[in-house]
C-alpha cells in the first residue's frame, strides 16, 4: 500500500538501549490481570516484594508493570501513580529493571463527560460508549492533548528513577482496542466527525484539489467538508477505500509518533518500544478495528515487535514452521533499513484461554524452543505474559509463568534459565546481527485489496489471524525452505529500491495481483542488474488504485517476464497443477514432476525469443514461462504453487523451491544433519558468530554441523559455558553434538 506519510530516518538508539537487554516478566503488583491494577498499592508493598524477590532470583532482570490511564489520572489534571512508585522502588531496593506498559484505552470517564464528541463512531454511525475500554477517539483534539499530557507526566516521573529502562507505549495497536461491540453488525473505526476531518486533511495533501480526488474516486465533490469515506462495496471504483485504509495505516503511524516525542522529550535516554498482536504475515489490512503496518509503526519508536503466542487458544496451524515464519517476519521489519532489532512484547508463558477455549499445555521445553528461537532472529528485548494467570475476564486462570497460588512451575524455571544465560552475554546478545539473506520475499498489503471492500475480512481469531490465500501465499515459500536452513527476508513492497534488492540472488513476488506502479521499474531494474525474479499468476492484474491492466503482466512487467495471459480460469474447487516440461532448468525437477498450485490456472503465451514454456496445466496450456531480461533471468508460473504448499505441501513444490533457490545461487549458511527436524541459524556479533541448532524432532539427534564461511579457531557452548570441540570443513567449520528432542544448543564461534 502507498502510504501518504513522510518515513522517519532511522532513529537514533539512545545509550540505555545499547548497554541492556531485558529479559522481563509481566507483573503489575499483586494478581491484578493487565491492563487493572490493584489498590492500595504502598499498603501491599512487602507482599509484592516477595514476587519481585522470586523474579531476580529465577534470573530475570526487569519487571514490565503497566499503567492505565483511568487509575493513572482519576481526575482531570490529577495524577496517581502509587502503583508505579511502589514498583519502581521494589525494583530500586531488589536490583531490577522497570519496564512500563501504558494503557490508554481504558480511560477514565471524565474525558467522556468534557469531550462528548469523542467517542468511536462506527461506520454504521453507532457511538461506542466505553465499558472500561475502548477508551475515546485519539483524533480529538482535546483527548489528544490530555493523552500526550498523561504521558509527559509519566515520564516526568519514571525518569528519575535508576531502575527505570523503557517503555512500552502501545499494546498491539489497532484504532480500538480491547473491545467487540458485539451489538453492532460489521463495525468500523472509526468514522467520528474528528477522524473523518483528519481523513480530508489527508486527502487534500494527497490529490491537492477536490478535483483531483473527483478524478481518482470517481465523484462531483466541490467542498472538502463534504468528502465522506466510502462505507459500501460498489461495482464501480473502489480507490475510495484503497485510501481510507492506507489513511489508516498512517494515522496510527503518527499517533505512535506522537506518543513518542512525548516521552522523548522528558525522558530522552529511555528505550521506547512497541509492539503488534497479529504482524501482517497473519493479519489483514481490512480488519476492522483498524490494521497497523508493522513497517510504518518500527518507524516510530526504538524498537517495534510482537505478542508470540504459539498456543494462544485453540489449534490454529501454529506449528513450528508457523513459528520461525512470525518470527522472520519479525526480524525482517525489525532490521529494516538499518534499524536495531525488535522486541518479543509479549511471549506465552503458560496454557492459553478463551471462555472455554484451552491450548495444550505449555511446557518448559516450549519455553526454551519459543524463546531461543526470538533470540536466534536478533531479539533485543523478551517479556514472559505473565508471571501469574490471568485472574479475571475471558483469560481467567491462563497464560501465567507460575500458578495463581504462587507456585513456581518448572515453565518459569526454565525460562529464568535463559535469562541468566542472557544476562551473563548481555553484550554479545545486544551486538548480535542476523547474516544477510539471499532471498527476498515481497510482502505486499496491496494483494489484500483486489475486489475492495468487497472481500473485506472478519477478525481471524486469536492475536487477529485471518486466513487466506494472501497469508498462505508469504507462508508456502518459507515452509518449503525451512527444512533445508535457507533464511529469507519478508521485504515490504513500499520500501523496496533497485539498490536494496541488488544484494539479494533471488525475488520472490508471491499472489501479485496488485502493485503499486511505481514499483514495477525497481522489479525492472533488479532484472536487468542481473537478479532472478519469481512471480505467481496474473502478476501486476491491477495497480494501487484498483484499475486493470491492459496487458497481464501489468505495469510493462510482461516484457521483463517475456509473455503475456492470453486467458485466466478458476481451477476446479480452487485446485490445480503443472507438470514440469524443462528438468534442465531448475535443479531437482524431473520432466513430468507435477507441481500442486491453487485458485487460478493462467494460461501464458511466450513473447520474446528468451522465453519458453517450462510447465503446462493438465490439457497442454502454458502454466509456466522462464525467460531472461537484461542480464537477468524469470520465472512466471501460472497459479499459486506456494499457497497450495503452505495447505497441503508436496515434494515436488518443495523440490521447486529448493531448486529455485540453487538457480539463483542462494545457499544455506549452515549444514546440518542427524536429525528428522533440525533448524540452525546464525547471528553476528562483530568477529563472533553466534550458531543456534534446535531439534524439533520426537528423537535425539546426533548433530553434524557446518558453519560456511566461518574460520573460527575455538567455540564455547552459551549456556553450559563450557568448550565445544570444533573442526575445519570444506568451506568453514563443523561441531558435533547430541541434541535431545526440543532441546536447542547454542555455539558461540570466535575466529
């Protein structure tokens, strides 16, 4: 999606950030559940040490508490922060850290009362009246100030504190939060007077004239007052709705902005951070609470980064694979564009609920897994939810490290395990960078678009999962890769330039239905540079205002891919396949390999004396066209191969994958073998490689691996902190161990 607003540079990281890594627990004092509080906090002083006591001594080194904005400022102008003091002085006396989350969806009543012309209004023209939550419309002027104003005065007051280390200024953002008027029929926000003169003041930026947005939308406005977003799906253009959701992305873009100069401003040498609930892998820019883009929000803070919730509620696909996948996703927006890594807001620290909704249990073998698999993506900051269960609402008695009654499980044992090891590296793991990728698959909010709002999409579940064919498309790739420890980047479509994708051997442009135009000439150029580029079927159909393409590939795409659609067809119940016709092109595929693909079957005609059919639907049309462009080579395949691998993967669209990435000359930076599932990753810490090796297999693996490009000379094993034997290879260095089932081992590698 285009985005209207100015991209911050990259922020500077203040001192605090470079010196600590927090590895935290969530406990707000007591057995309140986030975002309340209890009362009479100094009276419960040395009850809430006993916690804070057990958390150093487990090994952790900070404490995220919270803060809501009702019980921070009851009155207008009248601030109580007891529950802060007594936390930032339990960790002062203790010798912690305090992180704090601040909660301004649950406001107090009297913002209500002075500004009644405050209020989330639903696109149906329903007022939301808040029950604790969801608070009042940040576009208002008057709740703007007094929000920004509760925030300087936290700030105000954390920063004179030592224990005090950061911020988080914003849980899992969306323009609600916190709340489902389930009385409303497919709710929207927010269309409050406030929000839509925000929305026009946008637009005229934008298209400078109402003669400029007649054009794009198709309308006879004369006056600005009078522009409305659309709230129907029409058979006409659909523009107007492209715009009101990329609006969206950008308000909350600069709401986050806002919040952090307020606090910069007062108390310039803490960490301030934020993170999201779903990240766009899983989440849909239709939602209708309002989607944030993980891309524009990084940019506001110092670091951005996510809830990982692996067993949240209920079954929903969450295996390891769909793990790492959140977790590079992550990693990608994270250090994009030269930022400094990303933070875990909120990892699972025990079985999840929902009503009568339960996970499977949560074990400390998940913790370890979960939490070193963040570590290996270059995580700065990790936050177990929560140290106890859940004590009210829909959560009750889910997602603690110990049991309400105090006990301290093996779960959190384990997890203070980590941290220790953490706290001993804090330098190495702070410095820690991941190794370049070879592979780059473009994440495009677009491809969600296509139809408008005709196709918009109800929340998915748990943490804002919606599934379809736009995240199976981000997943399939990565799933096929996964096995053979090949990393790949998720690279936002608005962010790409020919320069930042010249480092990469392979582009992957997966379910490509729409792109902006102006991207179309970096693809260009990235080819003729010599890059390899991979599309999926009706590649560049429409552009960002949702107008068709003369020529499918569209935005002049058809020449760098070397053919054109001739005809499109839905598969029989959304299914299809291509027999492969070339094995001398991609390594691995055999001449009538059938490669499973889904939805559509485009049929492709070659149009340059370079291009040449590789692959056909079962009646003999074209699926499939390689050619070359400039000094570069493609591949257009005619239907969604990695969609139908993420459902229902098969050998052969693993081997096309796999073979994709040799022809490219993208490789694994590490070998490993001796196991049924192993997964290693690398990071970089100056001279020092960084080496994790986990076995998700059901058996004991007796671990061979190489590190490539490594000429290390001794290695130490991280956590036991011991020597580990390392030889020489062929092009690096090889270590050897026995690795128990769910276990991970993690190498420090010193040349």
């Amino acid at each position: 999606m285009r985005h209207a607003i100015l991209f911050l540079l990259v922020l500077s990281i203040p001192a605090a950030a470079a010196d600590f890594f927090p590895v935290a627990v969530w406990y707000g004092g007591g057995k309140a559940r986030a975002p309340m509080l209890e009362r009479d906090a100094r009276a419960k002083k040395e009850v809430w040490r006993k916690d804070v006591r057990q958390i150093k001594a487990l090994g952790f080194n900070t404490v995220r508490t919270w803060i809501d904005w009702a019980t921070g400022e009851p009155r207008e102008g009248q601030y109580n922060f007891e529950n802060l003091d007594v936390m930032l002085e339990l960790a002062e006396e203790e010798g912690l850290k305090v992180f704090l989350q601040v909660y301004m969806d649950s406001a107090p009543a009297w913002v209500g009362k002075k500004y009644p012309d405050s209020f989330f209004v639903s696109s149906n023209g329903a007022v939301v009246k808040p029950e604790s939550s969801p608070g009042y419309c940040l576009d208002h002027p008057g709740v703007r100030k007094l929000d920004l104003a509760f925030y300087r005065a936290l700030a105000e007051r954390a920063r004179r504190s030592p224990a005090f280390a950061g911020w988080d200024l914003w849980s899992e953002p969306h323009v609600i939060n916190w709340a489902n008027p389930t009385y409303i029929a497919n709710p929207e926000f927010c269309f409050c007077p406030n929000t839509l003169r925000k929305f026009r003041g946008w637009l005229q930026n934008k298209y400078g004239s109402p003669d400029g947005l007649n054009r794009a939308w198709y309308r006879t406005y004369t006056e600005w007052n009078d522009v409305e977003p659309g709230r129907m799906s029409t058979i006409l253009s659909y523009t107007d709705y492209i715009d009101w959701k990329a609006f969206i992305v950008d308000k909350l873009g600069g709401d986050l902005r806002d919040r952090y100069q307020a606090v910069k401003q007062t108390a310039p040498q803490t960490i301030v951070t934020s993170h999201a609930a779903g990240v766009g892998l899983f989440a849909s820019p239709h939602h209708w609470e309002g989607q944030s883009d993980d891309w524009t929000m990084a940019d506001q803070v110092d670091f951005y980064g996510t809830s990982f919730y692996p067993k949240h509620s209920a079954f929903v696909d969450r295996d390891v694979q769909w793990r790492a996948a959140l977790l590079d996703f992550t990693r990608s927006f994270g250090f994009s564009g030269g930022r400094h890594g990303f933070y875990v807001g909120e990892l699972q620290g025990g079985f999840g609920t929902i009503a009568l909704n339960v996970s499977p249990t949560v074990t400390p073998e998940d913790l370890r897994i979960w939490t070193w698999s963040a570590l290996s993506r270059g995580a700065k900051g990790v936050n177990y939810y929560a140290w106890y269960p859940m004590s009210s609402g829909y959560e009750s008695g889910g997602f603690g490290l110990i049991q309400l009654d105090g006990t301290v499980t093996e779960r959190a044992r384990a997890a203070g395990s980590i941290a220790r090891v953490v706290n001993r590296n804090q330098a190495l793991f702070l410095n820690a960078q991941p190794a370049p990728a070879d592979i780059a698959v473009i994440y495009n909010p677009l491809a969600h678009f296509v139809g408008g709002r005709q196709r918009a999409a109800a929340y998915g579940g748990p943490q804002g999962e919606v599934t379809g064919i736009e995240r199976d498309s981000l997943l399939g790739i990565h799933r096929a890769l996964f096995p053979r420890n090949i990393p790949i980047d998720y690279v936002h479509i608005d962010r790409i330039s020919a320069e930042s994708l010249a480092r990469y051997k392979l582009v992957v442009l997966p379910y490509p239905l729409m792109l902006p135009e102006a991207r179309a000439a970096v693809f260009k150029e990235y080819v003729r540079n010599g890059g390899a580029l991979v599309a999926e079927a009706r590649l560049g159909w429409n552009n960002e205002r949702g107008y068709a393409a003369e020529r499918i590939p569209g935005l002049g795409l058809w020449e760098v891919m070397g053919c054109r659609e001739t005809d499109v067809q839905t598969g029989a119940k959304g299914r299809t396949s291509l027999r492969w016709t070339a094995p001398a092109d991609i390594p691995g595929l055999k001449a009538g390999d059938m490669i499973p693909a889904r939805w559509y079957e485009e049929t492709l005609e070659p149009l340059s004396r370079d291009a040449r059919v590789v692959a056909q639907f079962a009646d003999g049309r074209a699926a499939a066209v390689m050619s070359r462009y400039g000094k570069g080579r493609t591949l257009m395949l005619g239907s969604y191969v990695s969609a139908a691998y993420q459902s229902s993967p098969s050998a052969e669209a693993a081997q096309l994958f796999a073979g994709l990435a040799e022809w490219a000359g993208a490789r694994a930076p590490v070998v490993a073998s001796g196991g049924d599932l192993l997964e290693a990753r690398t990071l970089q810490a100056g001279a020092d490689t960084l080496l994790f090796v986990f076995n998700h297999g059901s058996k004991e693996a007796d671990a061979s691996v190489d590190v490539r490009g490594v000429r290390a000379t001794r290695a130490v094993d991280v956590v036991a902190d011991k020597p580990v034997p390392v030889t020489s290879a062929a092009d690096g260095v090889q270590v050897r161990r026995k690795i128990a089932p769910s276990d991970v081992w993690v190498v420090r590698l010193t040349t």
